[in-house]
C-alpha cells in the first residue's frame, strides 16, 4: 500500500488540535519536536511537520496528499487544492480593526487609509467588492502593533478571543471573512 502523506502546521494555533484529531482517527506514531518528518507505524501515513503557510503549496505540488490548515490560509494562497472537508475547529474570523480612540460610521471611512495585513489578497477582494480604495501594507505577523506605531491607520488579522486587539487598543470593525481548519488533498485525490 501506497503511504499517505499528511502535512499539519509544526507549532502553532492549529498543531495542537490537528494532532489530537490524527490520534483520534487511531494513528500512532513516535514524534520528538525536533523532527519534521515521522512514519506511523500502525498505519501506512508519513506525517509532515510544516509552516502552515507553506501547506498550500506543499499540496497543490503533491509534495503532500493531503493537509489540515486554516481555510484563511488556503484562500489566501490561491493554489489549487481539493477541499476535502471543514474540522470544526480553530475557528476563527479575519477582520478589519481600527484604533479604539477612531471614529468609525462604515467601510467607505477607509477610503485613502493605510491598512496593515498577512492576508493581501483576501483584504484587496474584499475592499474591490466594496468599492473601497486603499493601501494595504503587508506585514507577516505582529500586525496590530502598526496603527501604534504610524505604520498604518488600520489592521486586518484574525480574530479569535479578541484578546489582542484589545491589548493594543483596537476595535473590531469589519468582519471580512470567518474560518476554520479544513482538510485539503492535493488535485485529483479529493
Ligand atoms: C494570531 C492573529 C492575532 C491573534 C488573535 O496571531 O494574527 O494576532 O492570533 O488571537 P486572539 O483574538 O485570541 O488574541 P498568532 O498568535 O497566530 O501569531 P502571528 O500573527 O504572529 O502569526
Ligand atoms: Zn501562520
């Protein structure tokens, strides 16, 4: 039999939960953090330990047969994957946060802003729809830090308890997208 590869994020917000899913399906394997390759060994299943953002890519090169990731992550990436299935977990939204102390009355008051985002491409189809002009400043993490530092007027990232954005004094104003993991197979095996 043919081993399946399954890529899953190496640390971070969905690994926790995307090994406890792998456990329950009765998949055994022995694992140190330090390796990011493992063979189960009461199941024909190579594991991969990966940077979520790169799964995408991973998948739709069948590199990978299949991938738990973040739906954000999968649109964002635009590559060509089969969605096998929606997890249930990890749910969070992407959204759109302004300084708690700005007066907000609506998505046309980000027209001529600054926004800061991981996530370019899912913020600009968002904005064309809306008819919104702006510029998107692309940063790869620590995103709610801009406005604070004049680096943009607003930020777009997830949202999960809220909790960050409330550290940094910002106040959610646009929900744009609500995701969650999903399983994604490489094309012509979904
Ligand atoms: C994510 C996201 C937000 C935060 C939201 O960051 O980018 O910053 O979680 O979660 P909360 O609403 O529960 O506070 P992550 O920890 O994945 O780090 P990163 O943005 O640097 O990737
Ligand atoms: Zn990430």
């Amino acid at each position: 039999m043919e081993t399946l590869k399954l890529a899953v994020q190496k640390s971070g917000r969905l690994s926790e939960k995307s090994l406890q899913f792998i456990k329950e399906c009765g998949i055994s394997y022995a694992w140190n953090k330090a390796k990011l390759k493992t063979q189960s060994y009461n199941f024909p299943l190579e594991l991969l330990f990966l940077r979520d953002d790169d799964i995408p890519k991973y998948v739709a090169d069948g590199v990978a047969d299949i991938g738990i990731i973040g739906e954000n992550v999968m649109l964002e990436k635009g590559k060509t994957v089969g969605l096998v299935e929606k997890m249930g977990f990890s749910r969070c939204r992407l959204s759109i946060a302004v300084p708690q102390t700005s007066e907000y009355n609506g998505i046309s008051d980000l027209n001529g802003k600054k926004i800061a985002t991981s996530y370019p491409v899912i913020l600009q189809k968002h904005l064309d729809e809306q008819g919104v002009t702006a510029e998107i400043h692309e940063i790869s993490g620590s995103v709610e830090i801009a406005p604070s530092i004049g680096l943009a007027d607003a930020v777009c990232d997830l949202v999960s308890t809220g909790s960050t954005l409330l550290s940094n004094g910002l106040k959610e104003v646009e929900v744009i997208l609500r995701s969650e993991a999903v399983m994604i197979a490489t094309p012509g095996l979904s």
